[in-house]
C-alpha cells in the first residue's frame, strides 16, 4: 500500500509537476517514511521497498509464504 499508494506517486509528482528529484524511503518497522530531496529515485526493480514481503498479520490476502507482497507492481 505504501509503495503504490505514496511512494511511487509522490515521487513522480514532485518530478514533474516541480522538477524536483525526490526520493521517498519507507521505514517498514515504524510506517514512517523519510523524504530525501534532489536524490533520483531508483528504477521500481531495483528499488528496496519492492521487495518488501506482505505483512501477514494486517493484510487478510497476504500469502506469508512469499517473500514479496503480490500487490507490489511495477
């Protein structure tokens, strides 16, 4: 949720509608997430937070099985 819902988004809205580079890297333990101005934001495939495992506990349609989240796209 994360990741399509604020990451992905802010980062491509700060890039286009101000041309300003920022990267948004989410802290997975405390749901906060910290904004770093001017840095380019990697490609999604490379990027930490696209691997992040499902979080079995909140999410019913999580598969703890799996070591990404199914909802994570590209």
């Amino acid at each position: 949720m994360c990741v399509n819902m604020c990451k992905i988004p802010t980062q491509d809205f700060f890039t286009i509608e101000f041309g300003l580079r920022l990267t948004m890297t989410p802290n997975f333990e405390d749901m906060s997430c910290e904004m770093v101005y001017g840095q380019v934001p990697p490609a999604f495939e490379e990027d930490p937070a696209s691997k992040q495992p499902c979080f079995a506990e909140i999410c019913s349609l999580a598969n703890p099985s799996s070591s990404v989240c199914h909802k994570l796209q590209a």
